[in-house]
C-alpha cells in the first residue's frame, strides 16, 4: 500500500502500564497487522481492534496483558552460527536437485 510515509515514519508503538490490564497496539507493519487481526477473529474475548486508518495504513488494537509477549534471543555464537550456516547449505543442496523422472 503506498501511503506516502517513509519506512521511519511507518512506527510501531506498543504501550500499557501496571493497572490497565490492555496492551495497546499502534502499528503500519504489514505482517503485524495481519497476525493481530487473525487474533481478533480467533479470540475475540481477548482482542479487538480499535481503529484503522486507511490513508497510512496503521491500525490500531487492544490485547488483554498475557496474550503478547516479546521473545529476547542471545546472539548466536561463532560455533552455533557456522553450524546453522552449514545445516541450511546441506538443506538447500537437497532442494536444488532435480526430481527423478519416473
């Protein structure tokens, strides 16, 4: 969708504090967007969506505290980066080769 925003002008913004049990959800990030509107038809109980702005593209959504989480992931070490590299070249390799023709 082009809106006429430059990609630092396309936020994301995630608030809520101790007493509201809601997390409000601001944001024109494409794949974010579809997951939580997937939610709200899932789980309506615990999620709705609140507003939508079709000339930026941002909607806007509410979640009940303990539906969203952040994931922290350490960085890979040196070993455990080259051993995934390698894991996804030997996978790739087997993804390339042709189909036997029967």
């Amino acid at each position: 969708m082009r809106t006429g925003l430059t990609k630092q002008e396309k936020t994301t913004d995630i608030w809520f504090d101790e007493k509201d049990p809601l997390i409000h959800i601001r944001t024109h990030n494409t794949d974010l967007k579809k997951r939580l509107a997937a939610y709200v038809g899932q789980h309506p109980g615990e999620c709705r969506q609140t507003d939508t702005d079709l000339e930026t593209g941002c909607m806007e959504f509410e979640i009940a505290k303990g539906r969203f989480s952040f994931r922290l992931t350490a960085p890979y070490s040196e070993k455990r980066r080259k051993a995934a590299s390698k894991a996804a070249k030997a996978h790739s390799n087997n993804l390339l080769r042709p189909i036997p023709k029967v």
